[in-house]
C-alpha cells in the first residue's frame, strides 16, 4: 500500500519504520523539507517528500473547498491555486449553484474531503436560511420551509 505520513518525529517517525517494515511503499514529510530527511529516509526506505507530495491531491482527508464560477479560464485558475496551497479545490458548478454553498449549507464552514464536498453540495436546499436572507424588499420570496439545521449565530452577517 502507498503511505503518505505527515510528521517524521516520534509518532511519523515509529509509523514510517513500521510500515516500511510490513513492505508499504512510505512517503513521509516534516515541515522543513524532504532535504532534512535524507538520513531517515536512507535508513528506513521511505521516500522524503514535501506535505503536499505526501497528501496527493483528491486523497481522503484532504481539505476541499468547493468552487462556483461561470467563467471556465477563471474557475481553473482559482483551483489551481487552491492545489498550489494543499487543498482540494471541486468544481461546484456555475455561479446559479454557488447557493448550494451560501453560510449555513452543508458545506458551509467544514473540512470535509472532495468527496464529502460532492455529497454535501448534493445536499444542499435551495431555500436560504432565514438568518442569511437579504433582508431589504428585493429578498426572493422563499419558495418552500426550510429544513435544514439551523445556522450558528456566529456565522450570520
Ligand atoms: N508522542 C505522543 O505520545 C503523542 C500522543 C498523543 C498525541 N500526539 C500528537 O501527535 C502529533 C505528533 O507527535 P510527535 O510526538 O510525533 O511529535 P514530534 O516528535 O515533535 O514530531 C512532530 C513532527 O511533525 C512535523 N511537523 C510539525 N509541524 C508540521 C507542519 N506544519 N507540516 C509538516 N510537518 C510538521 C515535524 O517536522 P519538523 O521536525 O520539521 O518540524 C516533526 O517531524 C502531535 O500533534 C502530538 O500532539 C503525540
């Protein structure tokens, strides 16, 4: 099995030496560069890598962030980035389904993976809290009660 390990001290560390021992291919990062882990990886077999090389994109766990944009060039640009800083970004449609990640939606304020993004974003209900509702006379007339958990406070604007 291929093993990413982020931390090589005394837990990534006994972790990577373990698993190199039961035959698993180990990629292991600290948080100073894959350079300063030459000595433990010539040791154990494991493969020094950055963090980013040792959570690949789109593996379970990794942080997403859900990203809406009717502008394609724009949209890849923006995921690109959020790749460049560790994430996974997901394509989350044009800017007509960027509600399904307004505060207060299943996705809002989460770590979930890629997949957790997909299925919260699949959950998401047009109706708009009533906390983030605009408020002026212009507001959407809501079309149906809403249903889902309530908003923290803390969150509303
Ligand atoms: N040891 C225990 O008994 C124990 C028990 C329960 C929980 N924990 C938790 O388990 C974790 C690891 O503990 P440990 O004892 O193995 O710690 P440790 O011996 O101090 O090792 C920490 C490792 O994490 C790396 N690291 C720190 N910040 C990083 C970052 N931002 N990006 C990438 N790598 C980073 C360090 O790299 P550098 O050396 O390059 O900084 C080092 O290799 C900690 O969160 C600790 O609280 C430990």
């Amino acid at each position: 099995m291929k093993i990413g390990i982020i931390g090589a001290g005394h837990i990534g560390g006994t972790l990577t030496r373990r698993f190199r021992a039961l035959g698993h291919e180990v990629f292991v990062a600290n948080s100073r560069g894959p350079e300063t882990l030459a000595d433990f990886a010539a040791e154990t077999g494991a493969t020094a890598v950055t963090v980013k090389e040792a959570q690949p994109a789109g593996s379970p766990g990794r942080i997403a962030l859900p990203v809406a944009g009717d502008h394609k060039a724009a949209k890849a640009v923006v995921l690109k980035l959020i790749d460049e800083l560790g994430f996974d970004g997901v394509d989350a449609g044009g800017l007509d389904d960027s509600w399904k990640q307004q505060p207060g939606s299943p996705v809002y304020g989460t770590d979930l993976d890629a997949e957790g993004v997909r299925l919260a974003l699949s959950e998401a209900k047009p109706d708009r809290l009533p906390g983030f509702r605009a408020t002026s006379g212009a507001a959407a007339p809501v079309k149906r009660p809403n249903d889902w958990r309530e908003a923290p406070e803390s969150t509303a604007r």
